[in-house]
C-alpha cells in the first residue's frame, strides 16, 4: 500500500494507520516519517520521485522498528530474564 505511484490517498491511508500503530508501541522516529507521508498525500501529493522519498524514509523506519522490536522480543525470551526480574521486584 506504500506504492509511490499509487493514488495518494492510499499510501496516505495507509502511513495514517501505521502511524497509530508506531505512536501506540513508542516508535515516535517512525511515527513522524508516517505523520510527513500522510499529511504530503493528503494535502499537496508529490511527484512519484518525492513520494517514493518520503515512502522510503517511511519504509526505512519501519525496518529500524521491527529491528528493534525483534531485539527486545529476543532479550525477553531468554531463559532466566524473567525469573530475574520477578526476584528483582
């Protein structure tokens, strides 16, 4: 849905969604790369080059955020982290 050379109105659609999903996990960098795609689709659509920059910059967010999101989902299943914690508390 994040296609350039789509009506605006879907990848804008499209990062407004995102966007609710990055602010409701605190991925605020991803978040504002969604809030600048949405608000160029909606209000002055850019040629296909500068909505495939601002899609790419989206895209690349994205990647870093479930990079980070894999780390943690990682470091919490390790065996003994939780138990840890639990005593910690």
């Amino acid at each position: 849905m994040l296609d350039p050379r789509a009506d605006p109105t879907q990848w804008a659609d499209a990062a407004h969604t995102l966007k609710g999903a990055a602010l409701s996990i605190g991925a605020d960098d991803l978040a504002a790369a969604c809030q600048a795609a949405e608000q160029a689709g909606r209000n002055n659509p850019p040629s296909p080059a500068g909505a495939a920059l601002l899609l790419n910059d989206v895209k690349d967010q994205l990647a870093r955020t479930l990079e980070a999101c894999g780390r943690v989902s990682h470091a919490l299943s390790r065996p003994g982290l939780r138990a840890s914690k639990a005593s910690n508390s």
